[in-house]
C-alpha cells in the first residue's frame, strides 16, 4: 500500500482522461450506484525498510478519499472505483507520498448487440524488482488506459462476424516502458445453441515504445478457437490456437495458446471455479486483464512487476468464494511458471491466499487471513518464501462510519542472506462511508478473470 510518489501531471493523463471519461458515460443515466468514502489509518512497523539487520521501526499517517460507482442498464454497464491516498513517515523513513488507484470500464451500447464502445483504464503501483522486498523504493505506477468499438454484424440467426478495435497506452513511471498499443480482433460465431458459442478468432497487438533503444517494439499475432458453454449455473471457455511475436530487433518467438476457465456459482452466496492457460503476455496486458474492483484492507494481494519484456506463462490457479450470514470464506492457490524472452528474470511462483470473516452478532466483524509466497528464480540461483499472516477486526459504529484494528506478521525467507526480513505491523483504521456500496466493493477479493475475446 505505500508506494512510491506519482509521476508529474502530464504523465497522469491517462488516468484523468479515464477517470472523466467514465463519469461523463454515467452521468446522464439513473440506474447506476455511487458512493464515496474518507479514511484515516494510523500503521505501525517495527521494520518499515523490511531489511535483515539494523531493523527500524516507523508510523505510517495516511489518509484516503474514494469513489465508487456502478451502472447495469441497457446502455451502459460500467464500475469505477477511484482512490487518493495521501501517507506520511513520521521519522522520514521514506519521503511523503499521493498515490493513486482506478480500476474502471464501461462498455456504451450505442446499438445493442450491433455496435459498443469499450473504454478501460487502470491505475496502480507494481514492483520495479522482483527480487527485492515490497517497500516504496521498489515501487512505481502504472496506468493502462484503453479505449475502442466492437462492430458485430449477423449473417444469419447462427452466424455472427465480429470485429473489433483498440488505441491504449501504458505507463509505467521509473520503470521507462511506456508504450503505445493497437489493438484489431476479428472474429467468426457459430451458435448452436443459446448456451454455446463456437468461434475462430484472429487477434493483432502493434506495441511501440516510447524508448525503442531500451525496449524492443513488437507485434503479436493470435489464432484460436473458442469453445465457449453456460450451463446453468456454470461457464466454460476453452481456447486453443497459435501465437506469434515479431520483434523489430532479434529473434521472432512463437508457440501455443491455450486457455482454461471454468467458474461455477454453486449457490447465491457461493462459488469456485478452476483456469489453466498457457500464453504470451506483457505489463500492459496483464494490468488491463483485472477486471474485478480490487482488493483492499486485512487480505492484500502480491503486487505485479512491471517490465518492458515479453514472457510466456504456463500455470493454473482454483479458488472458492463464500459469504454466508454468519462465515465468508475465500480460498485460492496458483502455481505458474513465467519465461522472459529478454530479461533474467525466468521464474516459477507457488500463491496460496486464506480468508476467513466471521460475523458476529451485531456490528463486528472479525477476519483471519494468511497468504503463502514461494517464488524460485530459474535464471540464477535465488529461493524467497513469504508468509503474511494476521487478524483484523472491524466495529461498525453506524450506517456510515466504522473502526478497524489489524496486527499481521510478515516473514521472508531467502537463500540470499541480505533478502531474509521479518516485518511486524498493527493498523487503525477509521472509515466514512456514504453508503454500503464503497465498503464492500472496497473489501472484494481479487478472483481471476475470465479471459475476453
């Protein structure tokens, strides 16, 4: 959460543009949900460096504004939600920060099921290194933002031609990938049946680096077959195909694309799901692939590393979500395996995430989580395990304001002496919410997205 400062303000741009973009969409239309929210967190770290000697300890002052809001009509489906976050180092272990996040999309149905305008921009901060510990200095934002039509046009009740297109561009802040991206899909459906679609699909990314000396510009070429089912209850989306990566300098890559998604809601309040994929991907495509709202508060999420490389990633993931009257329960675990065309930084990464809330009788609320990180670098011989684990408790005071104290215990165990660390931290937290919609939104788990077309 405490992350490096944001960059000048022509660099901010595309979260602006988004951020405008997407309330100037929602404005005109009733049916949506808004709420905002104000919080102050007080953070206390007996290693706020996380550094294996000469540990100091330090108190994290933050405060944060929100927005959030949602829109299902027939013109327009959309989610923002928008954070500022303002922290300050009462011993000045690291500068004082803004920071901010926006994860936003809205799709306008100018004609529905003929022709959409999709606009997406993402916001957040990601790792410079992997290697290193999770801390400010290791920190940089990022923004995608994304904007462009899909045209469907039908040649009869079982045959749709289906083409699309998108202009985005990627900002990565110190880590100077910055690119601009085009992006063309064509497409043929076949339906069989109201539950089942058939296609063939040809996808186009034209990348162009603001720096092409540091970087490598390159286009990716994607064929596939989707099969794509919704029973009851349940979807499945398999693809198959072949990828190909033609770089402006050195050698071309090539190879196959699978993906494997299966999400079932078992009942209203539950649901699990299992996705398999092997494919080609970068920073950019990566951060515009979150298409849920986030996570925030006791159960953080790893943070993504930003590179101007191409990888392939071959792995799996299962997860299973509850939210009972009295028991929330959400489960996870992945294992993938990432291989850089350029960089050293091949890898394989072991997640697994536990949360546990228990409601109580009246307003508290109390949750469990422990998060397990294992991740084994193939290019050089480096092994780092993390292990987050803690409790928080939650005290609804009204309908609009509540109190949160948390203490987790962070440990990293690493065959490089220097990145082994034990990091302690208790919070205090005091939220203003307008409505129900911000707390919960801000509290979702991060579930793996469906891969789109």
């Amino acid at each position: 959460m405490k992350n490096n400062k944001s960059g000048g303000g022509s660099r901010n741009r595309p979260l602006l543009t988004g951020i405008l973009l997407c309330f100037s969409a929602a404005e005109p239309l009733q049916a949506g949900q808004h709420a905002y929210g104000l919080e102050y967190t007080a953070e206390h770290s007996d290693n706020i460096s996380r550094v294996s000697t000469d540990e100091r300890s330090d108190l994290i002052n933050s405060l944060s504004t929100g927005f959030v809001y949602q829109e299902s009509s027939i013109d327009l489906v959309a989610h923002v939600l928008a954070k500022a976050t303002y922290n300050t180092y009462q011993k000045n272990s690291f500068a004082d920060e803004t920071l901010f996040d926006l994860n936003s999309s809205a799709v306008w149905m100018i004609s529905p099921q003929r022709f959409l305008w999709t606009l997406e921009d993402r916001y957040q901060q990601s790792l410079l290194d992997s290697t290193l510990a999770d801390t400010p200095a290791n920190r940089t934002n990022v923004n995608v933002l994304s904007t462009g039509p899909d045209v469907y046009l039908r040649l009869a009740p079982v045959h749709t031609l289906a083409f699309g297109a998108r202009a985005g561009y990627v900002y990565t802040g110190k880590a100077n990938a910055d690119n601009k991206r085009f992006n063309g899909t064509a497409g043929w459906l076949y339906m069989p049946s109201s539950i089942t679609t058939l296609s063939l699909n040809y996808e186009l990314l034209d990348v162009r680096y603001d720096d092409s000396v540091l970087n490598d510009d390159y286009t990716n070429e994607n064929i596939f077959v989707r099969a794509d089912f919704h029973p009851s209850r349940s979807q499945y989306v398999l693809d198959l195909g072949v990828t190909n990566i033609s770089f402006d300098r050195g050698n071309d890559a090539n190879g196959t694309l699978a993906r494997l998604s299966w999400i079932r809601q078992s009942t209203p309040e539950s649901s699990f799901g299992a996705s398999f994929s092997k494919v080609f991907s970068d920073t950019g495509s990566d951060t515009l692939a979150t298409t849920t709202l986030g996570s925030q508060g006791s159960a953080s999420t790893q943070a993504s590393v930003v590179t101007g490389d191409v990888y392939s990633t071959k792995g799996g993931n299962i997860f299973y979500s509850h939210r009972g009257s009295k028991i929330g329960l959400y489960f996870q675990a992945e294992k993938r395996k990432l291989d850089f065309e350029t960089t050293p930084q091949d890898r394989k990464e072991t997640i697994g995430r536990l949360q546990v809330r228990y409601f109580f009788v009246g307003a508290t609320t109390a949750t469990l989580f422990t998060e397990y990180d294992r991740t084994e670098y193939i290019s050089f011989v480096q092994r780092d395990t993390e292990q987050n684990t803690g409790i928080r408790l939650d005290y609804q005071i009204n309908r609009a304001v509540s109190l949160g104290l948390e203490g987790r215990h962070l440990d990293r165990s690493s065959t490089v002496p220097s990145s082994n660390f034990v990091d302690n931290r208790v919070l205090f937290t005091i939220l203003y919410s307008s409505a129900p919609l911000y707390t919960q939104l801000r509290n979702l788990p991060q579930l793996t997205p469906l891969p789109s077309r």
